[in-house]
C-alpha cells in the first residue's frame, strides 16, 4: 500500500491541499475500520493460524487471559486502533514544528513523511515484538506499562512543555558535526553528491538556484546530506519517542502480536493525510491534549486494576472501554470546537 502511495499516487511531488487530505485521511480511516471486519473472520475462522497456538490449541491472551474469538479480536482491534490513532494527533503537532523550523517546502513534506513512517513501522515492529515476548513471559511487566502510562498521563495534564525549536536540536547539532550537510535544500534528495547534477538542483522548482558554499567546499563526488535528510531523521526521531507512550498503550488491551501491529500499521498509514489534514488546525484543539492524556491514564488504569474491573463489568470490559475512549476524545474535539466559537463572538 505504501509502494502504491508512492509510486503511482503520489510520484510527482506536490503540495497537498486539505480537500485532497480530507478525502485520503477518509479512505485510511475507512480502510482501517473495516480491516476489523477482517480480523473478526479470521478469529472467528482461524484463517492463517489466527487465535491458535502452534499445536491447533485455542491461544489465550497474556494481557487479560482471555482467548480472543471474531468478536473480542474484532473489539480488541477497534480499541487499539483508536487510541493509536488519537496519540498520532499529537505527533502531528510536533511535526508540524519540525517542518516550519527547518521550513520543509510543502511540496517535499509527504515524501519525508512517507520515508519516515515506512521507518516507523519498522521500529514498531521491532518493539511490539520485544513488547508482546516481555508480557508473556514476564506478566509482571503490563504493571511496569500500566504505572508507565498513568506517570506520563499526570505529566501530560500537569505541565506546560516547550518543545523549542527543533532546528536547535543537540540531534541537529551531532549529525551537523559528524556528517556533511548541505546549506541549501537540492529538490527532493536526502543525499547529494557534490559537483553532481542533484547538488545544482534549487530548492524548489519555482525558485532560482542559490550558491552553496557548503557544496563548493567539499571535494567533487563527496555525499552529502541534505536539510531534507535531517527533517527525516527528526521525524524519525519524534516516532520513536511516541512509540515510547503508544506501545505500552496497546498492551493494556492487548499483548496478541498481529493485532498489536495491525491496529498500530493502520494507524500510522493514514499519518500523512492526517498531517495535510490538521496540521495548520491543531491549535484549535485545545481541549484535545486533555482528551489525550486521560485517554492514557484510563488505559493505563486498566492495565493495573484489570482483576477488578473485570469483575465489575465481566465480559463487556473491552466494549465499555472502546466506547469511553470515544466519548473522552468525542468530548474534546466539541469543547474544543464550542470554546473556539465562543471566542470569536
């Protein structure tokens, strides 16, 4: 799907208006809740082994004891989806700095959003897979996660960070040091060579061509890392730190392995879309970050007290969580929204 994107849908670089945003996050969205119709047949069916120990016994899963037929992988799905999903809103933010500061032409953004979430899905699969061992064999650790989740949810709510300028960053700053960077952006390309075709090319296509003096320092032929290279690794960067309060997330509902990664992969996949979507929005959202971190907390609490809250609300445990994690977020985005409309009168 990725290659698709890419190579037919998006091979020519252009800036992605919100209409064309709209309709893509609507189609990831759409395709996203309707893969749980999948994962609810291939429960139900044990399609590819789904659900099933590799003896043919019924699997049962190290986050609840349970064993999860069409039904409670389905909700298990919906459930991780969604928190997957709601987290990324604030990744979005972050990103949005990271262009501005390092002022990404718009028509370059998807490509470094494409390259950098193809890397997240590799670094998520490392650690689900990491993640999903731990909690079998040491169950203890869901309490480690839960505790976790609870911490960063009070530190969400309670303090006011400044994320600075990541132009700024000690990252920037290592990579500046250790490898040579380019002055000026060259088209699309991460890596130049100096002296070549690429290292002539303008910024933009629009734009005249402007002298770099970093390239005409460097010996004919040496590589060089573009700024753009640098906005993929901060966004790389910034996944990874994300990752660091998802992950643990999904595990509150679930330690099954393929639901783990599916909820999150279809997440990630309409990250793009959802940037073009709400990037120049997100400050509208000020109730979101709320929403957010109580979003954490709830799940995080889960994790810890899942004993009792199970034998509270028994085999509707995962429902009653999915939809209290829509209407915390369904809460946020309207007083957002109504404390907006009030300012303006």
């Amino acid at each position: 799907m990725l290659a698709l994107d890419l190579g037919v849908f998006h091979r020519k670089s252009h800036v992605i208006h919100i209409k064309e945003a709209l309709m893509w996050s609507a189609f990831w969205i759409t395709l996203g809740l309707l893969f749980s119709i999948v994962v609810y047949f291939g429960y139900e069916q044990h399609w590819f082994h789904l659900g099933l120990n590799p003896d043919g016994s019924a699997a049962m899963d190290p986050a609840d004891k349970l064993v999860n037929d069409g039904k409670l992988a389905a909700t298990k799905y919906l459930t991780g989806y969604v928190v997957e999903k709601s987290l990324s809103v604030d990744n979005i933010f972050v990103i949005a700095m990271v262009f501005s500061s390092l002022a990404v032409r718009p028509r370059y953004q998807h490509r470094v959003l494409f390259w950098g979430i193809l890397g997240a899905l590799i670094m998520r699969g490392v650690m689900i897979g990491i993640g999903a061992s731990l909690v079998t064999n040491f169950h203890w650790i869901l309490y480690v996660f839960g505790a976790f989740l609870v911490f960063t949810a009070i530190k969400m709510l309670v303090t006011d960070e400044d994320e600075g300028n990541p132009a700024d960053n000690k990252l920037v700053a290592w990579i500046s040091r250790r490898f040579p960077v380019t002055r000026n952006y060259h088209g699309k390309h991460f890596l130049v060579k100096a002296d070549s075709a690429a290292s002539r090319e303008a910024a933009d296509p629009d734009e005249q061509q402007q002298a770099d003096e970093a390239v005409e320092k460097a010996r004919s032929g040496k590589w060089m890392l573009t700024p753009l290279a640098i906005a993929l690794v901060l966004v790389e960067v910034t996944d990874l730190i994300f990752a660091v309060d998802s992950i643990p997330a999904i595990f509150a509902i679930t330690a099954d392995p393929f639901l783990v990664f599916t909820s999150n992969v279809f997440a990630i996949l309409g990250l793009r879309s959802l940037y073009f979507a709400l990037a120049g929005m997100i400050s509208t959202f000020r109730y979101l970050k709320p929403a957010l971190s109580l979003i954490l907390f709830v799940v995080g609490v889960k994790m810890l007290a899942l004993k009792w809250i199970k034998m509270w609300l028994g085999e509707s445990t995962n429902l009653v969580v999915l939809g209290l994690i829509f209407g915390i977020l369904a809460v946020g985005v309207i007083a957002s929204i109504c404390s907006k409309k009030k300012a303006a009168d």
